[in-house]
C-alpha cells in the first residue's frame, strides 16, 4: 500500500512546544491517531509534557486517540480553547 | 470592507486581523422585520489577575473557528426568536483599549436579541478555536481555555 501523507498544525501552546504551525508526515498504512502522535512525541519532547492538556482534532472535528487516519487528512494539536 | 454572505440566520461570520467597524456589524444584521438590535463588543481590558496588561496576542485556526461560530449563530437561531447574527472575531497583537469581538443580533423584540446576543459570546468564550496570550510586565502567559 501506498504511505498516507498527513498535514498536521499545532497552535498557541503546541506551536510554541513543536516550534512551527504546520508540517507533513508520511506514515505507512493503516496509520492511526495515536502512532501519528508516538511519532511527534518522539520528536518533539516538550509535546509530551503538554499531553494532559491536548485536544486531538482530525479535518476540524475533536476526535479520539484511536481514530484512523487517510490520505489527506488534516491533523491538529492544540491546548483548550476559548475566544473573546 | 468585505464580508462572507451566509445562509439565513448568519449574515457575516469572520475570523479576521483587521480592525472592524461596529457599524458594519450592526448593518449586516438590520432588517425591516427587526425592531431590535442588539450588540456587544468585546475590548482588551488594561488590568489581568496577572497584573498590568501590555498586550494580548489572539491566535486561531481560523477556518475550524469560523465552522464553529457558524455553529453557534445557527444554535442562536433555533433557540431564539431572532432574525441575523453576526459574529467578527479578530486575531493578532491587540493593545490595551482595541476592538476584540463584536457581535449583533437582530429581531422582531429586544427580549430575544438580548438573550441571543449573551448566548453567542458565551459560546464563544467556550467553544471557538481561538487562543489568548497575554503580555503583562510579569511575562508571558497563555490564558487557559475550557476543556
């Protein structure tokens, strides 16, 4: 099967911690959530010391660790929000 | 100035760095069949549980907030009797005393104009993706959201 290519952006504290908005990574199938994550945990440690304070989100829906990922999609990282 | 023209219920919806003009908001919003309109308009306070405050950077993911606030003017609509809602919310550095948020609601009485105008920026505050940082003589400091 071919590698899943998945965008993923990080704001407000998660941005800080990782360094950058936005980047891609490729992962082979059938990839997950949480091996999407593994991945930027090991890369990012300071990500990992925000872990109890991230919301997962997948095309702009707040989702589970567990969810499967496809060719495309769009990931995001990002602490509690709030406007106003 | 340049507005998104939306479904019915929610005339204008933007997540957006410039400036915004209270009068554009409430003219997105008029209507003949209104005889109400109701606003509220967020500003950035000097004085934080931090202290002083210098500034506050605002930061977004711009297009899940706007589905977000969409979501909250749609909620409004079938909630209360009101006619339009527009919601501006903007993103960037903001100084002390700058416009934040501005809200209208329009509709037949002021009751319901009133409890919808509340209802849109209590969501707001809860559920849009947006983010505050705020700049005090202490530091740095993000200002926690809603789990």
């Amino acid at each position: 099967m071919r590698p899943t290519e998945i965008k993923i952006k990080f704001f407000a504290t998660h941005r800080e911690a990782v360094g950058h908005r936005e980047e891609a990574l490729t992962m082979n199938p059938p990839a997950t959530l949480g091996e999407l994550v593994k991945t930027l945990e090991q890369r990012y440690p300071a990500l990992r010391q925000l872990r109890r304070s991230t919301i997962y989100c997948v095309n702009r829906r707040v989702v589970q660790i567990d969810v499967k990922l496809k060719e495309g999609d769009e990931v995001a990282l990002f602490p509690p929000v709030g406007g106003g | 100035m340049h507005f998104f023209h939306l479904s019915a219920g929610a005339k204008l919806i933007k997540i957006t760095r410039k400036d915004f003009d209270l009068r554009d908001v409430i003219s997105a919003v008029k209507s003949p069949r209104a005889g109400a309109v109701v606003t509220f308009l967020g500003t950035v306070r000097g004085l934080s549980e931090a202290g002083r405050v210098k500034l506050l950077h605002y930061e977004s993911y711009r297009s899940m907030a706007e589905e977000e606030l969409l979501q909250i003017a749609k909620e409004a609509s079938k909630r209360f009797d009101i006619i339009e809602t527009a919601i501006i919310h903007r993103t960037g550095k903001l100084n002390v005393g700058e416009n934040i948020v501005a809200i209208a609601v329009s509709a037949a009485h002021r009751d319901a104009a009133f409890k919808a105008c509340r209802f849109v920026i209590d969501e707001l505050k809860t559920r849009a993706a947006i983010w505050k940082k705020e700049s005090t003589a202490g530091g740095e400091r993000w200002v926690k959201g809603k789990v």
